[in-house]
C-alpha cells in the first residue's frame, strides 16, 4: 500500500486581516493606541463626536450622523447612537468588508458606542467575520451611566456571544494614585495584550485542525507577536 503523501505535498498560508473597530469616544482612544504602537492590525474608528474623531488616529475614520449629532456626540443618548449606526450601515459595512477577525471596543455607559456597537456586531454576523467585542465598564463613581451601561452590555451580548468586559475601576486598585487619563491610558493599554494573544490563540486552533488533517501547515501572519504591556498583565478580561 503506498505512503499518503499529502503531509509533504500541501502547503497552507493563512493569513487572516484583524481590524479594531472603535467606537465612541473610549473605543476611538484604544483604535489609537494600535496606531500608534503600529500594531499588525487595521484600525477603524467610528464617532459622532466631529472634535474627538479629528483626535483620533486610525486607518480609516468613519463620522456618522452629521445632521443629527450637529458633531457633538449623543450626550448618552445610547438609542441615537443605535439609530445613527443604522443610518450609516452601508459604510461601515464597506469598511469592514475583507477582514476575517474583527475586535470591537466600546466603553459603556455613554450613548455612542453603548448604542452602535450592536449594529455593527450585526453586520459583522452576516458577513461571517469572526467577531469579539471588548465592552469597558465605566467606573463606579460614574452612578449616572451604571444603567445605561448594563443594558448596553445585554443588547450587545445578544448579537455578539463573544462579548469580554473589562472593568475601569480595576485599574484604580491597581495604581491607587493614578490620574484619570492615566489610569484609563492603562486600561487601554492593555487592551492590545488581550487582541494580541486572542489572535494567536485562535491561529493555534486553526493550524491544530488543519494539522490534524494531515495537511502540512506554514502559518504566517505578519508580526504575530503583538507588543506585550507589562505594566498591567494582572488586568484580566
Ligand atoms: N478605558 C477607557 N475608558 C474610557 C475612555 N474614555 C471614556 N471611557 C469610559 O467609557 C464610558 C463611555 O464614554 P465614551 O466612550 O466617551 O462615550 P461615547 O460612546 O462617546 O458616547 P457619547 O459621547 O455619549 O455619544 C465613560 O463613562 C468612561 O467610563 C478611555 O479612553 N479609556
Ligand atoms: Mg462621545
């Protein structure tokens, strides 16, 4: 009976494109940490705030809702941020259309991200994207958002299982002095620890199936080791 030669003759390169998507002004500052730090990944950012999205550094910036925001935001409107996500669906779509993993992160409690990143989880579903979202609980001194923020969490875990929280007054235990800009650049921080390992873990899990397949498997993605935060490796998702 002759050898099975497909462990020698086949070779597999996968090579899946990660976006970030921000939303809001939280998830806007984490999208700019990624690029900054240059991070293998595209970074999307999505905003009804004109001022914060200028701020914003990101491959691709999307301003959603001109008219009804006049450029300000929602005020923590979260049902007008769901509305103007729906308005804009056709390019957000557009921008994430291409990606095989798609991280989405928001900070809960206010009215843009807490209202859009639903949408944009649904559109990620139906185009068959791998999707996690990275939810930021708001801190507990802000009692005023804490509601908001809860129904936020349920709307988005309802379109995307894959929902992690990380909670900001976490890292008030772990720098008791820090500042407020200071401890949520933390936060966020470490943020691209987590989209770093996720992503290695899921290509482990790809290649272990592939290999099991008897196919042999070449794995590259560019850059895989994305930069480690040492600082705040005890925050856990
Ligand atoms: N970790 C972290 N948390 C932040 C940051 N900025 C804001 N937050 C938290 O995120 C919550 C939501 O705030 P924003 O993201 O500014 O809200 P938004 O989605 O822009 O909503 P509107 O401005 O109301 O339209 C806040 O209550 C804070 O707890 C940030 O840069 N990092
Ligand atoms: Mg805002």
């Amino acid at each position: 009976m002759e050898a099975d030669t497909r462990e020698t003759d086949s070779i597999v390169t996968i090579e899946p494109r990660v976006a970030v998507v921000g939303l809001g002004g939280a998830g806007c500052n984490v999208v700019s940490v990624f690029y900054n730090a240059l991070a293998p990944v595209d970074t999307i950012a999505i905003n009804t705030d004109r001022k914060a999205l200028d701020e914003t550094v990101a491959d691709r910036k999307l301003y959603i809702c001109k008219e009804v925001t006049k450029g300000e935001g929602t005020r923590g409107d979260a049902g007008l941020g769901n509305k103007c996500a729906k308005v804009h669906e056709e390019n957000i779509e557009k921008a994430l259309i291409g990606h095989d993993i798609v991280f989405l992160v928001v900070g809960l409690g206010g009215g843009t991200g807490t209202g859009a990143a639903s949408v944009v989880a649904d559109i990620c579903n139906r185009n068959n994207m791998m999707t996690f979202t990275i939810a930021i609980n708001p801190f507990s001194f802000e009692s005023d958002r804490l509601s908001v923020a809860r129904n936020g969490l349920r709307s988005i875990r309802a379109v995307c299982p894959n929902t992690f929280t990380i909670e900001n007054d976490k890292v008030l235990e772990l720098m008791p002095d820090a500042t407020f800009s200071e401890a949520v650049r933390a936060v966020n921080e470490s943020i691209m620890d987590f989209v770093g390992k996720t992503t290695e873990a899921i290509l482990s899990r790809i290649e272990a199936e592939i290999s099991s397949d008897k196919l042999t498997v070449s794995m590259e993605i560019k850059d895989r080791n994305m930069p480690e935060i040492q600082t705040l490796s005890k925050i856990k998702t």
